[in-house]
C-alpha cells in the first residue's frame, strides 16, 4: 500500500462564494500551485489539509462554508483559537500519521506561530517534519510547496549510503560483495591491503567516498598535514583521466569556518584540480564567524565555476556538536550562484546513516529530495554490527551462523568424512562409543533424525533400547551412514573452521543483501578453497 503524506498548507482570503470541498472554495496562492498538478495525483500522494481562522484544520475534501475571518495577532485569540482546534488538531493528525509517513507544512507566519503553539504529540509520530519557515515572501513558500509536491508525485532521486570506515580487507570484501557503496579513509591508507582495495573499487563502477582522515587519526595520537592529504588525493587521482565514482573531503576545521576559507585559497590550484579528475566535497560548518551563504560566497569567490558538493557535518557527540541545522541546510539548497544555477546539485551528509537515531536523517532526506539533490551520506557501521563472540548484535548472530555452515560443510566435504562408513565403524567404534553413552530417549531420537519415516515410537526406556538394538543390528551398516551426517561434529578437524575474514566479511555481506545461507554457499566455498 502506498503510503500517503500529509500536507497543510494556509487557508485564504479569496474563497469561491457557495459551499464546496476545501480544496475548492480557498482560491490562493497557494492553491494556485496545488492546481498545477492533477488533484487526483495530489490526493493519491498526500493527505491534503487546509488550516482555518474558523475551522481549525479542515481535511481538503471536507466541504466547508464561505466565510469572512482572518486569524488574529492578538495573543489573547490566538489562545482561544488554540485552546478550541488543538484536541481536534491532534485527532485528526494522529490519524494519518506513521512510522513511513512525513508532514509538510506550508503557511504564512501568524498561522505557523499558532500551528507551533499547540504543542502537538501527534508530530512525533511522523517519520519527519518539515515547516516552512523563515521564508522572504509568499514566493517563497509557493517554491517550496512546488517541490515538495514534485518530489513526491515524482520519482526522487534515490540516496546512496557510504559504509564508511573501511579499514582493513574484511570490511572491503564484504562489503562490495553486498554491492554497497564504500567508504574509506587516508588514515588507514597504508594498512595491510587498505590502498590495493581503494585502487580496485576506483576502477569499478562502486561509488566511493575518501576521507581525508584528518580527526581520525588526531584521535589516534598523530598528525595529517593538509599538504599531506592533498598530496594523495592527488597521487591517487593522477593516473586516471577521471574517476567520477571518487569523492574525496578537502580538508577542512569543524571549529573555524574561516579555516576551512584558509585552505581552499591556499590550495586553490590543487582543489580545482581535484574537482577535474573527482568530485570534491567542502564542508560547511556552523555560522560561528559568518553565516552559511556568506561561506557559500566565500568558497564560490575562491573555486570560480569548479563543482563541488555540499558537506553537511551531522555529529553530535559530546562536546563535538558540529550538526548543522535544517534551517541553514535550506539556506545552503536555496543558494544561487551569480548566473542563477544552483550552489550544487549534490550533497554529502558526514557521519549520517539511515539508522542514525531519531528523525535526523529522514529529515535531511527528505529537504534534499525536495530540492532534487543527489543525497549522499556516510557513517561507519563495522563497529556496531558486531560485539564479542557471544554479543547478540546482528552481525555477531550472523557470524555464528556462517561458522556452523561453513564447518559442517567443510567436514562432510572432508575425505574422512565421506570415507567413512560401517567398516569404519566396525574398525574404530568412534560413533558407536559415543551412541552407548546416550540416553533411550537420545538414542530414538538419533534414530528418528536418521529414518524420520520409520521413527521409534515407543515409551518406555527397556521398550526404547530393545527396538534401537533390534534395528540398528539389522541395519547397521545403512545406519552408521546417515548417523555420521547427524554428528558430523566427531569429523570437524581445526581447518574445517572458518576464518576470522571470511565470518566477518559473509556476516557483512549477509546483512545488507538479506540473502538466505544457500545462496551464499557458492563465495563461501571459494574463499575457503575447497
């Protein structure tokens, strides 16, 4: 089932002059934009709804009266006005909400205020919410109400999610096994098949992201000069003529936006030359010194007409909070450059996955779709797929799985597994030992495992023994051949068990392709080589 959003949006003053369905009597601006699409399409895609100075929140086929009243400035109405539609507000919100549906609201200042004043729980039961505020002018809000309908009756473009942090060969095989788009970082460059594995995927149609490292590896206790960095951006891009699936992060300071500023007119030459071969990413920061369009100026100013993508930071860890806002994300999506293009057409969120917590990311995903933003984000997820051996996460739980298939197939693989047989048996007992030492009930239920079309279906343990020994006497031979494939664990030798690599790298793969254990019996088999 298709899920349907909801959208309100302002009454108005000019209004038809009989009764009809909402979306008929209010004639707006906004309306006007609303009518440049098939109402059909609009109610296929949207829960519509029109907030009223007298009916409150009236459902867009809901048929309504002409009426002659605008909503107050006076503080006092504006209470009552909240006091009267907010339970009715709520109901009707809670009704369309979900866990997959968004909320848009597109309404002039006074009734965004009152909107706001009534606190409503039903918002936090939306996937994400997106007002339109701080706007310059009507023509502002008929712009964003334009792309928001576009963008949903549309098809958007659909985000590309980095596993970034690879940091050793595990990470990169199953990951790109999976199809996944790969992230990885300077600071791990020279680690065992790191750089082999980065060359590899640049050669590949696998989108890539490369981080310049440079707070990783402050972390870890050393230093990555900005010549540096660009150095082996530079070093790995020259033998390409272009490598359109890289995207490389031009250094830059979370803490000083002028920083940032500093090192793109110091590198200037190097950066435009990147941006030819690559795509180039520059973060913007908070406005700590200057506002987000006064960077935007600043970076345009240095880089001319060289693309680049917009770096949205989202930490917000501690006392790292480098998270920019929404309001001036937007800013930085509503930005036009001097001949009227775009800023950019593409946009980096650093440190964001669709797992993050809350609705931060179906936030950010949603306003870039709005503005038609090719969506890219990247967030290190190794580390919180797996925990100790016996960790209950879900790559640990996968890597589990993986070894008990790949040692039982590798042992009934083995030689001396499919050698064996009754005149083994006769020979070494090493099933039998281990048979007479099982209970009655054990011992009928190896055997139904074994035959389950002729099970030993009696009670008592004297009955239970004398028909085991009756049937294993006369089928002995047949029997020790299917019981060997029950306790198969007697043959399991050491090289039998998988590697480190392999249970990492499959419970990976596993994970983000959701495919079942036989389908991936074929790359199990080759990396262990049998």
């Amino acid at each position: 089932m298709k899920v349907k959003h909801a959208l309100i949006i302002g009454c108005s003053d000019k209004k038809a002059d009989r009764a009809l369905p909402a979306y008929q009597l209010y004639r707006g601006v906004l309306m006007d934009v609303v009518n440049q699409y098939s109402i059909e399409e609009v109610f296929k895609h949207f829960n519509l709804f029109f907030l009223s100075a007298k009916y409150g929140l009236v459902y867009a086929k809901e048929v309504i009266s002409p009426y002659d009243l605008k909503l107050s400035t006076d503080p006092n109405i504006r209470r009552t006005y909240v006091a009267s539609h907010r339970l009715n507000v709520q109901k009707v919100l809670s009704s369309v909400s979900g866990p997959k549906v968004e909320l848009y609201t597109v309404l002039f200042k006074n009734y965004q205020q009152v909107f706001d004043d009534m606190d409503l729980s039903a918002l936090k039961k939306f996937k994400c919410v997106y007002h339109s505020k701080g706007a310059a002018g009507i023509g502002v809000h008929r712009s964003r109400l334009k792309k928001i309908l576009h963008v949903k009756i549309n098809s958007a473009i659909p985000p590309i999610h980095y596993r970034s942090g690879c940091s050793n060969i595990v990470e990169f095989i199953g990951y790109r096994a999976a199809n996944q788009a790969i992230g990885a970082s300077l600071a791990y460059i020279n680690k065992k098949g790191v750089l082999q594995n980065i060359l590899d995927v640049m050669k590949s149609q696998t989108p890539l992201f490369l981080d310049n490292g440079m707070i990783t590896a402050h972390t870890k206790g050393y230093e990555l000069s900005i010549s540096t960095v660009v150095k082996q951006y530079k070093e790995l891009v020259s033998g390409y003529r272009g490598v359109k699936n890289l995207s490389i992060v031009i250094p830059d300071d979370p803490t000083s936006q002028l920083a940032t500023i500093n090192t793109l007119r110091l590198f200037k030459d190097d950066i435009k030359y990147l941006g030819r071969k690559c795509h180039i990413i520059i973060p913007f920061h908070k406005p700590l010194t200057y506002s987000v369009i006064d960077q935007a100026r600043r970076v345009i100013e240095v880089l001319g007409s060289t693309p680049f993508t917009i770096g949205i930071p989202c930490r917000n860890k501690g006392s790292n909070n480098w998270r920019l806002s929404i309001t001036d994300i937007e800013q930085l999506f509503s930005f036009k450059r001097p001949n009227g293009k775009p800023l950019s057409t593409r946009v980096h969120f650093l440190a964001l996955s669709e797992v993050s917590r809350g609705n931060i990311y179906a936030e950010r995903l949603a306003l870039a779709q709005m503005y038609e933003m090719a969506f890219y984000a990247d967030c290190t997820r190794t580390t919180a797929l797996f925990g100790s051996n016996d960790s209950h996460r879900e790559g640990s739980v996968i890597a589990r799985q993986v070894h008990k298939e790949v040692t039982k197939e590798n042992t009934m693989k083995s030689l001396e597994f499919i050698e064996y047989d009754g005149e083994s048996e006769i020979d070494t007992s090493t099933l039998w030992d281990l048979i007479q030492g099982m209970t009655s009930l054990e011992k009928a239920q190896l055997w139904n495992k074994c035959y389950p079309t002729m099970p030993i279906d009696r009670e008592g343990d004297d009955e239970i023994e004398e028909v085991f020994e009756n049937l294993t006497s006369c089928y002995f031979h047949y029997f020790i051949s299917e019981a060997k494939h029950v306790l198969y664990q007697l043959f399991t030798m050491p090289n039998h068990e998988p590697s480190h690599l392999l249970k990492r790298s499959e419970a990976i793969t596993r994970y983000f392709t959701n495919k079942q254990p036989d389908q991936m019996r074929v790359p199990v088999q080759q990396v262990i080589g049998f």
